[in-house]
C-alpha cells in the first residue's frame, strides 16, 4: 500500500504500515481534511488518552474532527490504524 504522503520528484514512500501519526499543529475549527489520502480507517484515537476522534470522508481525502476539549495548545496527535 502507498504511504500518505504523495509520490514525490525522488520518488515514492511505499509502506505495509497500518497504523499513521497525523499531527495537527492548527486544527481551525476543530476539523481539518487531509486532502488526496482517502484510507479505510479503522480507527482514530488521540495518542496522549486514547479517547475516539470522528473521521469521515470529505470531498477530497479524509476529515479528521477532534472535540475542542481535547485540542493541545501547541500540537494534538491523532492516530488513524487502517484496516
């Protein structure tokens, strides 16, 4: 399976991972869409407590919305498993 990260002029990521590590360093409204990634998640967590995150897909990749309550003022780390 392909990485997250689009192929690039030197190449490719390529990787059999399931499990991803999205930072948000500015999640706006609480809500941020990871534009051109649409996997199949079969969960999303937040790292530091494990609570649930809601994804769903957007227009154009993936919707990440993470409750206000547990935005980090400097960066919240989302984990997504894939299945």
């Amino acid at each position: 399976a392909p990485g997250p990260a689009t192929p690039q002029p030197w190449g490719a990521h390529p990787t059999k991972r399931t499990t991803f590590y999205v930072q948000v360093l500015d999640p706006a409204e609480g809500s941020i869409e990871i534009e051109g990634y649409m996997p199949k998640v079969k969960s999303a967590t937040l790292f530091d407590d494990g609570s649930k995150v809601r994804v769903k897909k957007g227009n154009t990749g993936v919707v990440i919305t993470i409750p206000p309550e547990k935005v980090k003022p400097i960066d919240t780390i989302v984990v997504l498993t894939l299945r």
